[in-house]
C-alpha cells in the first residue's frame, strides 16, 4: 500500500481523505502522527492554490514523503467569494465554526435568498520530494441557509444547501458526501492523474 502524508491537522478533513483515499489503495498517515512537534508553516497566499503548494511544499520537505494538502473554502457569490480563502478564520479565530458561521450569517441576511448562492470551492496539491507536484481542483454549488440543518460534516456544512440533492451538506452521509463535494470531486482528478 502506498502511502501519503495529509498536510493538514483538520479532523474532519483527515477522515474525508482516509475514507476515500483508502479504497483507491493509499495509507493516509496524518503529518502529526509523523512529525508530532513541527510546526505549522503561516498560510499566506491570496488563492486556494498558493495555501495549498505551501502547505504541500513545505510538509514534503520535513517529512521527505509525498505529501498531500487541501486548502478550501465557501465562496459566496454576492460577498465578492468571501470568506475564501479566510473560511476557516473568517470570524478571526481558526478552526471557531460558531463564530464563522454567524459572521456568515450576519453579512447575507439582507440578501433575498436567490442572491445567496455559493460554491464550496477545493485545490489540492501533492507535492513529492523531488519537486514533483500533482494539481487538481474541485467545486461543489449550492447555497446558503439561514437555519442549519444536519450533523454530519463540519465548518459551513450545515448551511451550505445542494438544490440537487434537496439535502444541506451535513446531512448527507459520507458516501454520498463524497461524490458530489469539492473534495471529493478535487480528489478523483487526482487520482485518474495518480493511477
């Protein structure tokens, strides 16, 4: 089997990778679990793709194993695509998903529903030792609610609404959440270039 580093300490992000890296033969090893001290390296890019590379370049080189890294993020339309690239410290805390989701709400509230649309939006990039990279996108439309729904997923999920499937984010099962998200979309180019 082979195995990939997940430049990520995202719980929710490890478990979506490893449940559908798995199945196409890869061990997803967590980069905590190989270098439990290192040091997050800052996310200064203004695009998926910047945060990505860094993140993907930078734990590729501590571990000297292929490395794999996600950056992703809600774009709402009518907000210009914020939070982007600030999802997950939109309300100035990392990681706070109360706090990020009511500044969400705050800023749409004034829109009519038809303007809430957004896309959750996927880069990942594998980086390998040698400087060998692999990148693929992935996006998933929907739209915001103002009443979460569900409790699966995690971050915006729960307000993040597939018109498609009449079902918000958090309440589709993993298998199905895996075939029509970001990442999920993101990760099957991935693995057509991969295989």
């Amino acid at each position: 089997m082979r195995q990939l580093v997940l430049a990520t300490h995202n719980a929710g992000k490890i478990r979506e990778l490893r449940t559908m890296l798995s199945p196409a033969g890869y061990e997803v090893v967590a980069v905590r679990e190989v270098l439990p001290t290192l040091k997050e390296p800052e996310e200064t890019g203004q695009t998926f793709l910047e945060n990505a590379r860094l993140k993907s370049q930078y734990y590729a080189k501590a571990t000297g194993r292929p490395c794999l890294a996600d950056d992703s993020g809600l774009c709402v339309e009518a907000l210009q695509g914020r939070p982007g690239v600030y999802s997950a410290r939109y309300a100035g805390i990392h990681g706070d998903d109360a706090a990020n989701n009511a500044k969400l709400l705050t800023e749409i509230r004034h829109l009519p529903p038809a303007m809430r649309t957004a896309y959750y939006a996927c880069v990942l990039v594998l980086s390998f030792p040698d400087g060998r990279e692999i990148v693929a996108e992935g996006k998933c439309h929907g739209m915001i609610i103002e009443t979460p729904v569900g409790t699966n997923g995690f971050g915006y999920d729960p307000y993040f609404y597939l018109p498609q499937k009449g079902k918000t984010m958090a309440e589709l099962t993993a298998i199905e959440k895996n075939t029509c998200s970001h990442r999920g979309i993101a990760l099957k180019k991935l693995l057509q270039v991969l295989v």
